[in-house]
C-alpha cells in the first residue's frame, strides 16, 4: 500500500475542516435556538429540578437534546449530570 500524496493529504485536511465548521456552526445555531426559546418563556426552569432561574448572573446550562431541543439545568443539576462546576 502507498503513502498518500500531498495532494490526498491536503484534499483530506479540508474535508475534516470542512466538518469542524460545520459542527461548530450546528452547535452555535443550537445556543441561539436555545437562548430565544428561553427568553420567549415566561419563566425558565432547570429540566431536573425544576427550580426557576431568577438570577441572570448564574451559571446555568442549555443543552441540545437528541430531538434538538433545547433544555435548561441549574449549576446543581448540571455539575450532578454532567460534571464540572459545583460538583
């Protein structure tokens, strides 16, 4: 078997940007989406708990689920599910 040429090497290296950005690109329209959705709400509330975030100061995450649909976990919960902060 060959070594790749230069070329296949550099055609290959685009294709994995091309998925980084592509990625990333999902993953920020998912924040956006998960932000106007939030502030449409009356009142946001941890998907665990469901403690209402009153606070604009604290650190509460939004996550995508597998259906794209953002949900919202207080410092607590997301250190206890995902780790992290306040763990």
């Amino acid at each position: 078997m060959s070594s790749p040429t230069l070329n296949e090497l550099a055609e290959r290296l685009k294709r994995v940007g091309d998925e980084i950005a592509g990625m990333r690109k999902r993953i920020e329209a998912g924040g956006l989406i998960a932000y106007a959705r939030f502030a449409e709400a009356d009142q946001a509330a941890c998907v665990e708990c469901g403690r209402v975030w009153l606070d604009s100061s604290g650190r509460w995450r939004s996550y995508l689920t597998v259906d794209d649909e953002p949900v919202l976990y207080c410092p607590e919960c997301a250190a206890r599910e995902f780790g992290g902060e306040d763990a």
